[in-house]
C-alpha cells in the first residue's frame, strides 16, 4: 500500500482494489496505487514475477475484471488515454525463443535491417500511412509528427545515425533509435522495458544519461527492471510485484529498505528461467503467464 502523500498533490494514473484477467487466472487482485504527476516510477521484481504483465494490463491490454482503473491525463483530439501510452522492450535478442511475447518487437527491427535510420523514423513507417495517399488530413499530423520527431532526435541524440543502415547499429545505438520512434508518438506516458539489457558498462552510463534527460520533460516514464541497480537517479518511486501481486509500493528509499524487498532481490540474482504456457491477450497478442503467476 502507497504511503500516505502530502495534500493537493495531482493523480495522473490510479488504480483502485483492481484484478485483471490473464487466461483462466485473475492476476494482482486487490491492487490500489497511484502515479502522481511529478512522479517516476519504477516497477522493479524478478524474472517471471509479472512485471510486464502490469504494465500490459495499465496500458489496457488485459481486461480489468474489478475495480476502477483512471487514466486523469487528458489525451489528445482524436486519441484515447491507452493510445497516449507507450510502451518500448530492450529485452536480450538473445533470449530463449519460449520467452515472452515481447521479443517479436526485437525480431521486426532485425528484419528491417537493410533499411537506413531516416526510412525506419519516417512518418509513413512509423505511423503506417501509404506513401501514395496524400490528404489534408495526413499534412497536419506529418507537420505533428516531424516536430515530435525531431524533438526526440534532439534530446536523444540521433542525427549522427540517420545515414547509417539500422543492421549496423550498436545495442545502445538501437535502443535510442528505439526510443525516438517510440516519442514521435503523441505520448502521456513511456513504459520502458528493461532499458539497459545487453548494454555494456560504458553505454550503460550514457543511457543513463539520456533517460534522465528525457525524465526532465512533461512526458512521465514507468520503468521495468529486474536489476535495482540499474535505476536512474529520476526516479521517485518503487512498485514491487511477486508471483503477480504487488507486494510494496512508495518512495524509493523506502521501499528499497524494507526487509521483504531486499530478500526478493538476493534470491533475483540468481536469476529465474521462464518457460510459459501463453494465452492470448488485448490486440490479438500472445502473452506468457509467468511460473511465479501459475
């Protein structure tokens, strides 16, 4: 349970004694928490504990079966509050080919490998328009879109690669290539997945950098991680799930002091092999129900 916050402080995510659907199984029963507006959070836990499938299920893509979950950030015309979050996986390419869903991400990005950095951030890639389908309509969101992009180009520091075939990039290379696709979307909220998988210590720093910048604008950011000492100093706040039950929610040092969490994590590094049955989940994607969630 979150601890109690100073007064006036403004929701922008909550969700209340919620329970959501996964397959036959009814997953983080009775789960309350809140995301204020100034906050980063963190959503930290072991492999297979069900950390994304919380993420998963904030973004809409599992049914909530009890209890209210509010979205109280206003999303722009057009859109809905599930279509203003984003959500970007970093996890190892190399990782078994059981493990979860969101590894097909990785694999599309492999595929379009020929293709140079400019093509692959392209309003008509990224927002899957047809070239040859020229409205009115489509010259004010590519007007939207460039601003977006190149803002995210920017802060992430992208223009050097833009001329470079994506087979050709580094893992931290493609990751802030990742990351610029993702904020040329007109995002409330970035869910970050396992964002320093497969970097090394050097890269590792400057990531750290990167996402720190980006932690200072209006976009909020949910991270995902199995590592604790991989989080930035930016973020605020810790949600602790279990066998998909949130176990500890608050600030960060609190949370990290708690004698339950600090156990948790010992037993993490020794690390947890996921092999799943999956099921099928909001969008028609396949989604592995973790061994601590069975």
């Amino acid at each position: 349970m979150i601890s109690p916050q100073p007064h006036r402080l403004q929701p922008f995510l909550s969700l209340r004694n919620g329970a959501f659907r996964l397959g036959d199984r009814i997953i983080f029963e009775h789960t309350s928490w809140v995301f204020h507006q100034h906050e980063h959070w963190a959503i930290i836990g072991a492999n297979g504990s069900g950390k994304t499938l919380l993420a998963d299920a904030l973004r809409g893509g599992l049914p909530l079966v009890r209890g209210e979950l509010r979205y109280h950030f206003r999303p722009p015309p057009g859109l809905t509050h599930e279509e203003t979050i984003g959500h970007v996986s970093f996890e190892d390419r190399k990782a078994d080919v059981h493990d979860t869903v969101v590894q097909s991400r990785w694999n599309s990005l492999e595929e379009e490998g020929a293709l140079l950095v400019r093509d692959f951030l392209s309003y008509e890639r990224v927002m899957e328009i047809n070239p040859f389908e020229v409205t009115r309509r489509h010259g004010k969101a590519r007007s939207q879109f460039e601003r977006r992009m190149g803002r995210a180009v920017g802060l992430l520091q992208v223009a050097p690669l833009l001329g470079r075939g994506l087979i050709s990039l580094s893992n931290g290379e493609r990751q802030r290539v990742q990351l610029a696709r993702a904020l040329s979307h007109p995002m409330r909220l970035l869910i970050l997945d396992e964002p320093f998988a497969g970097l090394d210590a050097a890269t590792r720093g400057h990531f750290h950098a990167l996402l720190e910048r980006l932690m200072g604008t209006s976009l909020r950011v949910l991270l995902i991680t199995t590592r604790v000492e991989d989080l930035p100093r930016h973020i605020t706040h810790l949600l602790c799930v279990a066998q998909c039950r949130v176990v500890a929610a608050g600030r960060r040092a609190e949370i990290m002091s708690l004698p339950r969490v600090r156990r948790l994590f010992s037993v993490a590094k020794a690390g947890t092999k996921r092999h799943a049955r999956s099921v099928q989940v909001a969008g028609g994607r396949r989604a592995d129900i973790p061994v601590q969630c069975r």
